[in-house]
C-alpha cells in the first residue's frame, strides 16, 4: 500500500495580486495592487493613468471656443457637466451674460445626465456583486432599459444620444418644445413607476443588504480630510451639493432637499443616488413648468473662434456632477487661448478612501467597496 497523503499547511505571508487594469469591476482602466493574507486585503494601491489624454495640457493649445466638447469625453458618463463647468469658469472671467431659458435649458439636461449616469452605476454595480443578485444581469438590464429611454430623449432634443454637445459660452444649443416637453414630463412619470422595481432587485434584498451594510465606510472626518464629494461625501452625514452651496444657472429657482445619510457605508451611498435619481425626475419636471421664455445665446454668431479673448486673470468654477464637486481653475493671459487650466474631478478625490477602505475586508467587499464609490477613470485620468 501506499503512505498516506500528508497534508501541510504553510503560512505563506502577503501575496501582491493585480486587480486590473483590465477588469469588468474597476469601472475602467484602474489597476489595484491588492496585498492580501489569505482573503483579507492587508494593503491596497491603486495605479491610475491608463486613460490620460493629456486634456488640461491640450487646452493650452485650442481656442476658448473649441474646447467645450473636448471635456465631454473626460467625465463619459455625464458629459455636459464637464462643458457645463469650462463655459460657467469663461463666462465668469469674461463676464459673459447667459439668457435665462439657456441657463434654465443647461440644468435640465443636467439633471436628465444625472439620471442617466445614476442608473448605469446601480446596474453595474448589480453586476459587481454578481452571484449575490443572481448574476446581477436582471438588475443590470433594467436599469439600462430606462436609460435607454433617457438617451433616446436627448438624441431627439439635440441630435446625439452620449455626448450632447449642448453647452456654448454664452448659452446653449439646443431649445425645448412643446412636443419635447410634453415627453419629458412623461419619461420622468415613467421612470419614477420604475424605481420601486430596481429598489426591489437591489437594496429590499437581504444578500444586497449584505454585501453593502457596513462596508466601506467612510467617516465624515475621514471624508473630509480626503476632500471627498458628492453623494460619497452627503452619505457619510455631509449635507453639501454645489447646485445648493454655490448656486448656479436654474438652481437659485429651484427648490429641493439635499438627500444625506449618517452611515457612511456602501449601503449608504446606494440610498444617496437612488434619493437622488428621484430628486432629479422632479426637478426636471419644475425646469420644463417653469421655463422661462426668450434666447438660448446671448453672443454674437461665431464665425472664428480665434477672436474670443478674456481678459486677464483667473477664476475658479465648479458644477455638482453626479460624482460631485467638478470644478474648472482657469487662467487667462488675454489670448485666445487658455494660459493654464486645472481639471478638480470629483472622481480622482473619491477614489482616495480606497487604501483607508479596502484594508481588513475581504476580496469580495473590494468590487462592492468600489462600486459605491462610482469612479470613471476618465474623470480621474483626464
């Protein structure tokens, strides 16, 4: 016969795994250098820079008038907020007066984006946690069911379904009829008779609950040391958004309540967005009842954008993005072109609580932990 088989157990010490950069749950090309001891991460690196287009440098070298569409591609999931805050920095250093209707007509596509990018992290982040919802796809594809309907709406309104194209120094593109209107209030009625049923497929489940309660969590002390924003910062007991603290276009009119949880978990920032998604149907509802008549621009027709020119100086300007604070640092040498500009992304401050998050949790809670941070890497990397 033969000798028995002697099992021996060695303590191996830390083991560096690579999660990323190609991975379905880093929302992107992030790679995280995970230093784990059996399943517990022990340390966590992330390595940024895989879609770095070099964005701020290139605004040097191209008119004022050239650069709003150029920042839609860095935010890729709500890009008129990235072109909504460059033209909101211009105006205020040119002093460059927006008619009330375009004002108003920016913040109701920016709340439609807002939306539209909320559902595609509830939906990805069903297919993060994956087995736990039953593979996460059914969650997944409800959400993209109703945004696909958002981005059928804006394609009507402006001709493109992503990146709209909307926002002009001065004003903005495209204008709202009645027709447009009227299917605005009705997808906003729809979508709000939807989200009972993607609160039903994520957070009334127990193995959501689960995998969320708990985790991940950020302190209002920590939260603020890290400068996070947005709907990262108002779930951990922070009761700030920039449409409210630093008003801007419509919203000075507009009223709504800022939705804050104390936990500070993953769970916490999933209540946050979904508190929001319905806050936007209803402010995009107030826009359209409340929109004022007259122009959408207030500037002369633009026949070569070399012969925009600001005055010298330097200002600061920023948007709430549905990741949050997403602000413009632009400096001007009376050129026509940018001296210097300065991208604040909400996305690059969010993503520093993950080595304070990761340590101590499972590999399991790292996708759960990341996905309720809702990072684009365009938004990081620019």
């Amino acid at each position: 016969m033969s000798a028995p088989i002697e099992v021996v157990e060695r303590e191996f010490g830390e083991l560096a795994l690579n999660m990323g950069p190609q991975h379905p749950s880093t929302h992107g090309v992030l790679r995280l250098i995970l230093h784990l001891s059996g399943e517990t991460v022990v340390k966590a690196d992330p390595s940024i820079g895989y879609l770095h287009r070099g964005v701020e440098k290139l605004s040097e070298h191209l008119a004022y008038d050239q650069l709003a569409p150029v920042y839609e591609r860095d935010d890729y999931l709500a890009p008129t907020a990235n072109s909504h805050a460059y033209c909101l920095a211009v105006e205020a250093l040119g002093k460059i007066e927006v008619p009330p209707r375009g004002r108003w007509m920016r913040a109701f596509v920016a709340e439609w984006q807002r939306v539209s990018s909320h559902l595609v992290w509830l939906g990805t982040l069903g297919l993060d946690l994956g087995g736990a919802l039953g593979g996460g796809t059914t969650l997944y594809m409800h959400c993209f069911r109703e945004r696909e309907k958002i981005l059928d709406l804006l394609e009507e309104l402006t001709g493109t379904r992503y990146h709209t194209n909307m926002n002009m120094i001065g004003g903005c593109r495209y204008d709202l009829d009645g027709a447009m209107a009227a299917k605005s209030v009705a997808l906003s009625a729809e979508i709000a008779r939807a989200l009972p049923e993607l609160h039903a497929l994520a957070g009334d489940t127990g193995i959501f609950r689960e995998r969320t309660e708990g985790v991940g969590v950020i302190t209002k002390d920590l939260a603020l040391s890290l400068g996070v924003t947005g709907p990262t910062l108002r779930a951990s007991g922070f009761p700030t958004d920039i449409r409210t603290a630093a008003p801007y276009d419509a919203y000075p009119e507009l009223r709504f309540e800022i939705p804050v949880r104390q936990a500070g978990d993953a769970l916490a920032r999933y209540q946050v967005r979904m508190d929001e998604i319905a806050i936007s149907l209803r402010l995009v509802d107030a826009i359209v009842e409340g929109l004022p008549p007259g122009p959408l621009f207030s500037r002369k027709p633009i026949k070569n954008p070399k012969a925009t020119k600001l005055p010298a100086g330097e200002t600061y300007v920023a948007v709430e993005s549905p990741r949050g604070e997403l602000g413009f640092h632009l400096v001007s040498d009376g050129t026509a072109q940018p001296l210097r500009l300065k991208i604040n992304a909400p996305s690059f401050a969010n993503l520093q609580a993950v080595p304070h998050l990761l340590p101590g949790g499972l590999v399991a809670d790292v996708v759960a932990i990341l996905g309720s941070l809702d990072p684009v890497m365009g938004d990081v990397d620019r």
